[in-house]
C-alpha cells in the first residue's frame, strides 16, 4: 500500500486494523493532524482520507467516502492471500 501526501511522493506504507471506514497506517513521514492524504491499494483508485489522530509512528486514517461492501470485501479476500 501506499499514501501521498499533497504535493509529496508517495511512500510505502504498513496498513492495520482496515475496515470500510478507515484504517490505521505506520509509516516514517506522518502527516498532520486533519491533513488530507490518498492511499493507494493495488488494482482500486487512490482513496482520500483524513489523519483523525497520531501516535509516535503510527496515524488514524478515516476515508473520505467508506469502501462499497463488495469492494472492501474482494480487497480483504485479496489482502488475506497476500499474507496481511
């Protein structure tokens, strides 16, 4: 997975706790509290989320728009065989 920052690069990114919400990300430049962000699962569009909070590496991710049922269903399906 990766996450974009506006006007930054993308990074690589660790994803936990996912849900069609949200989920939580640990990487090494966190973005600020309330500041917008893209994460990128391979094969589906960037989806637009929200720091809604920061803990030492670790932040809050809660998307724009939740994932549709289905979607999130075959990226979770996808996710598991991949090992996460």
């Amino acid at each position: 997975m990766h996450l974009r920052r506006a006007g930054k690069s993308r990074h690589e990114v660790k994803i936990f706790d996912l849900s069609a919400f949200g989920c939580k990300a640990e990487f090494i430049e966190r973005p600020r509290l309330d500041e917008r962000v893209w994460i990128k699962f391979a094969e589906l569009n960037a989806i637009e989320a929200m720091d809604c909070w920061t803990t030492g590496f670790n932040v809050g991710l809660e998307f724009e728009r939740p994932i549709h049922p289905a979607v999130f269903e075959m990226l979770v399906a996808r996710l598991q065989n991949e090992g996460f």
